[in-house]
C-alpha cells in the first residue's frame, strides 16, 4: 500500500472521529435540556478556527478536510443552538 493512501485514511479517519466527538455532547446536552456547562467562548472559537480551515481546505480542494470541517461545524452549530435554547444563564440575559 502507498504511504500517501495511509495517509489518506488516516486523514479520513482522523475527522470522522473529530466529527463523532460532538455527537455525545449534542446528545447529552438534549436529553438533560441543559447547557449551562458549556462555554459559549469555547464554541466561539471552535467555530472561528474550524471555518478557517474549512476555507484553507477549499483553497487546496483538499476533499478529506472539506468534508471533515463542513461536518464539524453543522454539529458545532447545533450544539451552539443547543445551548442558545437551554442554557439557563442566556435565558436571563435575553429577559
């Protein structure tokens, strides 16, 4: 097998786990309706970080990379909307 084929999964490997490590999070903060443990700083710079490598990844059309982050930041997103609707400290601020 040619090293750069190992290197193409792992790089697929490698997001599909870095998309799947929000999914218990995402799950956990809609069973128990509450997202007052997250950082809302955290996911801020989750987003940022992950839309500038989605961008880098576009520019090299990089295809592991652009699936990988496009998936990340839907679940980042969801979680972000998770928390916007659970999160008891957000609630106070908007009344």
């Amino acid at each position: 097998m040619e090293s750069t084929n190992i290197f193409q999964i792992m790089g697929t490997t490698g997001s599909l786990i870095m998309c799947a490590s929000s999914v218990p999070q995402i799950i956990k903060t809609y069973r128990m309706k509450c997202a007052d443990n997250l950082s809302g700083a955290y996911l801020a710079i989750l987003m940022i970080g992950m839309s500038l490598i989605l961008l880098y990844a576009l520019h090299v059309k990089d295809i592991v990379f652009i699936m990988g982050n496009s998936i990340s930041l839907t679940l980042t997103a969801i979680l972000i909307a998770l928390r916007r609707k659970y999160s008891t400290s957000v609630r106070q601020s908007e009344t």
